[in-house]
C-alpha cells in the first residue's frame, strides 16, 4: 500500500462522516449480495392464513397483508436499489462526463449548445420522464432507471464542465497546449485525473437520488413492477394498513432513509476526504 493511500484510510477512519456512511451502504450491498443466494421464504409467495403477522421466529419482521414474509421483500429489494442506482448514475456519468469534458475543451458555441441542451433537459425531472416513458413503452423497472439515468446527465455534464473548466486555466495544462497536445489528449491525461474526485463524490450522491427516485416511481406504480420486491412498493402497500399495522410501512421506510443517509454521509466524508485544503487541516 503506498504512503498516499495509507494517509487516505488513517483520515478516512477518523472521519465519523464517512465512517458512518460507509458502514450503512455495506449494510445495503451485504443484503443485496445475501439475497443472492438466500433469503428467509420467497418473496413472492403468498399465504393468506398467515397474513398481517407480528415478528417471530417464523417471520423475522412479521407478513404483510398477503402473508408475505416482511423480511424476504426487503433483502430481495435491496436488489432493485443496487442495479437502479448503479445502471442510471452509469449512463449519467457516462454521457454527463463526455459532454462536460466536449463543452470545456471546444468551448464556444458547443460549450453552449451542451449547456443549454442541459438546460432544457433539467426541465423534465425522473418522475416526468417516467411517466411519459410509461406511456409509451409501460411502467417497469427498465422505464424507471432510463428516466433517472438521463436526468442525471446533465447533472454530471455541468459539473464536469465546472470542473474542467477550473483545470483547463492551470499553468500545467498551458505549458501541454503550448507542448503541441490536442484538446483531447489533454482532456485526457491532464483534466480527467485532476476532476476524478469530484466525479466520485457526485457518484455516491447521485447514487442516494437514484435510489429514493426508484421508491417514488414503484410507490407510484411507475418503477419496478409486481411480484418483484421493491421498498416503495411496499409502502404503497403498507398505506392501506397504517392503522392495523402501522410497522408495515415503518421497515422499507427505514430502509429507504438508511440507505439514502449512508450513501450521503459517505459522499459528504469523500468530498472532505479529497479536498487538499480539508486534508491538510485535519
């Protein structure tokens, strides 16, 4: 391990922060991977008889109005909040970095063209987009993670044209063009490495959106669709049973906000983690 790096996890263990975060989103990817290849009951299964059952040894956290086993949903829905959040920041940071980095490196009349293309991109937010998604192709998961992937677009596209913006006025970056070095090889080997950890940081940002937008389009039955687990569909569920059993829609909730608190609190810890300024005073 090198001397940098080495710095990196000592600070990194003593920012409580990231400390905290961190270990809220392993709680998140250990269930998901639990739920690969094990899983209390099948989610899916439906046992009248049994339904609206508090925790016992049977059922960890109880059945919900259908006797489906409360605890089953959620490993298995943990899935779904992976592989949205994984697959729309991957095409937001995808197309967001290449036409963040084509604006700053042409500049001119691409870098407005790009901006006001994400302008008017940020008119249609995931929920819009996915409701006019379902309307032509139907609601489904697919439709949901398309929908949150392009509003993060321009998310990254501004940012990284923000970002590279600052680096393309270094001395450094001057010295490469008066070198010979096209705008590209540039971007290549002077900007990208220099914007990484803004990039990361928005990652795991745009990573708790995508998973809080992916609970609100299931809730509104836009997202993943039955039987597929999915916390916000849960709680769509849960909300004809507040009163009878108020607990249905307290467990996806917990698992919503967990999930959404972790993945902020360790991107806020990375964003001070990889801030020279920060790192020096601590």
């Amino acid at each position: 391990m090198s001397d940098g790096s080495a710095r990196f996890l000592h600070r990194a263990r003593r920012h409580p922060s990231f400390v905290l975060g961190a270990a809220l989103s392993l709680l998140l990817v250990l269930a998901a991977l639990v739920s690969l290849v094990w899983a209390p009951y099948p989610p899916a299964d439906i046992d009248i008889p049994n339904k609206l059952q508090g925790p016992s040894a049977a059922h960890w956290l109880g059945t919900d109005s259908l006797g489906r086993d409360i605890a089953s949903q959620l490993l298995v829905g943990s899935q779904n909040s992976i592989v949205v959040g994984v697959i729309a920041v991957g095409i937001g940071l995808i197309a967001g970095v290449l036409l963040g980095c084509l604006a700053s490196a042409k500049r001119g009349w691409v870098e407005e063209l790009v901006m006001r293309a994400a302008d008017f991109t940020f008119a249609f937010p995931a929920l819009l987009s996915a409701i006019m998604l379902g309307a032509i192709y139907g609601p489904g998961l697919i439709t949901g993670i398309v929908a949150i992937g392009i509003f993060n677009i321009p998310v990254f596209a501004r940012i990284t044209r923000g970002a590279a913006n600052a680096v393309w006025a270094r001395e450094y970056v001057l010295a490469a063009r008066a070198a010979g070095k096209g705008p590209w090889r540039i971007t290549l080997d002077h900007v990208l490495p220099n914007i990484a950890s803004v990039l990361i940081v928005q990652a795991t940002i745009s990573f708790a959106t995508a998973i809080l937008a992916e609970a609100a389009l299931s809730y509104l039955g836009l997202g993943t669709q039955p039987p597929q687990p999915s916390w916000g569909r849960m709680l769509n569920e849960a909300q004809t049973q507040l009163f009878t059993a108020p607990m249905l829609a307290v467990y996806p909730g917990v698992a919503i906000a967990a999930s959404v608190l972790g993945l902020n609190l360790m991107g806020d810890g990375l964003r001070d983690l990889m801030d020279p300024k920060l790192a020096r005073k601590r």
